[in-house]
C-alpha cells in the first residue's frame, strides 16, 4: 500500500463574524489518496470551509496547509492553479455566450475568459477530450448559458480536470439537478473516485443520498464544528447524522448507496 501524503491540512480554524462563529476550531486533514464528503445542513459552515481550502478566504485563526504550502506564506494564485473548484457560484460567473469547450480549456489558468491568456492546439485538444470523457464532447460549441442543469455540471466536471489538479473540491454539484440528472452524475462521479489516478476529492453536499459509493471519509459539520470526521463507514451512523441535522433519522446502506429517513416515533 503506498503511502498517503497530505494535500490539505487544517488546524485550530475558525471564521468569526461579529460576535458568530462560522467555522469554529476545525481541525480537518486529507490525503492524497482519499474522496472525502463533507455534509452538513444549511448553514452548517460547509461553503466557508470550502472557500478557506480553495484559497479565497483567510481564516480569522488557525493553520490552513495546501499541497505543502501555508495560506499567508504564499503565492496564492500560482496555488490555485493546482487546484479545482466547481461552485454555483463560478458557473454563475461564467459568460452564458462562452462555448462548452472555452469552459474547460479556461481552467488552465483558473481564469473565466479565453482572451486572458493564450491557448494552443494542445489544450483546445485537452479540452474536447475532457468533455468526452464526461459524455458531452457534442455540446463543445454550445453556449455554457444554453445548456442544461446537467450538462453544465459535467461540462464543470471536464473543467476541474483541465489542469490535472492535486486537489478537487466540488461545492453542492447536484445542486437544482432532477433525479435523473442527480444520478447520472453521482455515476460519474463514482467513476471518478473509483480511478486511483484521480486525485484528492472533497464533495460537498446536504443528501446521503448523493455520495458516490466509492467515497472513503466522511466529515459531518454542525453550526461550524466538526461533528464526526473519518472513514465514511464509522463517521455515517444513526446518532452522529441525527445529530448533524437536528432530526432523529435512520440510515441505510445498499450497494454502497446510502439513505436516510426520519425515524418512526410510537404513537
């Protein structure tokens, strides 16, 4: 078994506004080798959490490691370019007139505009192939706006691939998706996590019912702080999930898919 290499540590983190923490004292580390799902409900501090470990926030305390390098101490845009994110609120940022295949090619230099950097034949290549591999090499011409939910989201999928990151956070995917979209991605994204050259995942979702079976760990997050984290096995049980949402639930596992229902109360 090779050896797992952090590529994402958190130590002591905490987000303070006013008199409110958001995040507060999260002590969170992820491995290379490792597809992490971070749940939590609404205001949990999921979305922060998410922009702190994709370098678009500073934390008000703590430790904040990124492929070996500490937020602070480093040239966060040359870092960025080793990662991935996809969000509603990139997708939101981009042109709705820019072409499928200019969304991808763009994550190059994790830029939104094919004219701020200059491309090749090479990346244009990449870039088709990327959207081949996520089922949607046919729409590479298409307007990004003219696309369905879930066209867009694999079209986001080919794009976090783009500059082969180290570290890939995927911030509510399925988000607005209907259940056949939902499940056509969790496919892919089950995919993904099964391909051991596929680097470190984050997914971040409010459903156990959109975790791909092959995810490994399990953080759940509650009123900004860590309720549970580890192996997704020993994290995801009845009392740490009820807990997390503030509802009595029951979980069940079937082919390494998950549900959850509240639970039935005696009349």
């Amino acid at each position: 078994m090779s050896e797992t290499n952090e590529v994402l540590t958190l130590q002591a983190v905490s987000v303070r506004r006013d008199d409110r923490f958001i995040l507060d004292d999260v002590d969170w580390t992820v491995g290379d080798d490792e597809r992490w799902v971070l749940l939590g409900r609404n205001g949990s501090g999921k979305t922060t959490l998410i922009r702190i470990a994709s370098l678009y926030l500073h934390p008000s305390s703590g430790t904040v490691t990124v492929l070996g390098e500490t937020l602070g101490r480093t040239d966060v845009r040359r870092l960025r370019a080793r990662l991935a994110l996809s969000s509603a609120a990139l997708a939101n940022r981009l042109r709705p007139e820019l072409e499928a295949v200019d969304v991808v090619m763009t994550a190059k230099y994790a830029a939104l505009e094919p004219w701020w950097h200059d491309y090749d034949e090479e990346d244009r290549r990449r870039a088709h192939t990327l959207l081949a591999r996520y089922g949607c090499d046919g729409l590479a011409d298409h307007p990004f706006g003219s696309l369905s939910s879930g066209e867009r989201q694999r079209v986001l999928l080919a794009r976090v691939m783009m500059n082969e990151p180290d570290l890939v956070l995927l911030d509510e995917p399925t988000a607005g998706l209907d259940l056949g979209g939902r499940e056509e991605l969790v496919v892919t994204l089950d995919a993904m996590a099964a391909d051991p050259s596929s680097p470190a995942t984050v997914l971040v979702t409010h459903h156990v019912e959109e975790i791909p079976p092959h995810f490994t760990h399990c953080l759940l997050l509650g009123e900004g702080r860590v309720l549970g984290s580890g192996v997704i096995d020993e994290v995801l049980t009845d009392a740490a999930v009820s807990e997390c949402f503030g509802l009595a639930v029951e979980l069940d596992q079937r082919d390494g898919r998950w549900t959850a229902r509240a639970a039935v109360r005696p009349v």
